[in-house]
C-alpha cells in the first residue's frame, strides 16, 4: 500500500461523497447477516480508504446510492455490491431446487433478501433504478 501517495490525496479539498472501499463491511444489513451466521462484526473505522484510492473521514462516505457524488466510487460500489450478491447467492446454495447451506442458521428467506437487496443498490449504483 501506497501511504504516501494516499495522504497527499486526502490533504486536497474534496467535494464528493465517496464509498468505503470495504463497502460490504459498511452495509448494517449485511453487518447484521454476518454477525448472526458467523459472530463476527467488525468495528467500524473513523478513516476508511474509499473505491476511488482516496483516503478520507468515514464520515464523508456513504453506503447510499443517491448520496454518492464521486462517479469513480459509484462505479467500483455498482460492481461490489454485483459481486457480493453473486458471492452470497453461492455462499447460501441458493442454486435452482437446492436449500441453505447446511449448518447456517440464516433463513433461505433471508438470504434471498440480502441478495435482492445488493443486486438492487448495484443497480441503483449504476443510475438505472
Ligand atoms: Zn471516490
């Protein structure tokens, strides 16, 4: 990792709402999923690297699509959110006719959810929705 080069970024004055770049980990629902099926919860940190390679507060990051003005950041949180829903879409089994992965204790419902609910913030990432 490029300290160096992150620090001189974040110095410049800088208009836009970004996204964290571990955005999944940002996502309270996805937080909340986690944490219920694995005990794990991260706590969340007051600096974050953001999609576009910045480094900047929390605070000027946001998980929601209509509030992210960086268009570097929108475009990396449309593909995150795309991929996470894939990779929970697989991590659940929720292949045709198969049921949640045995030992989880998240509802196929719920799983189901959560990844309606990524493939729908990637398209609203995206603009088209
Ligand atoms: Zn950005």
């Amino acid at each position: 990792m490029n300290d160096e080069r992150l620090l001189s970024v974040s110095d410049a004055w800088d208009p836009h709402v970004h996204v964290d770049g571990n955005l999944v980990r940002a996502s309270k629902d996805v937080r909340n999923l986690l944490a219920s099926t694995f005990g794990l919860v991260a706590d969340l940190p007051a600096e974050v690297e953001t999609g576009c390679g910045r480094r900047v507060a929390f605070a000027a990051t946001s998980p929601h699509p209509e509030r992210v003005t960086c268009l570097l950041c929108r475009e990396y949180a449309g593909e995150q959110h795309r991929q996470f829903a894939d990779q929970l879409e697989s991590l659940f089994g929720m292949s045709p006719g198969a049921g949640v992965a045995p030992g989880l204790s998240v509802s196929a419902e719920d799983a189901a959810k959560a990844v309606a609910l990524h493939r729908d913030i990637a398209r609203r990432f995206a603009g088209d929705g």
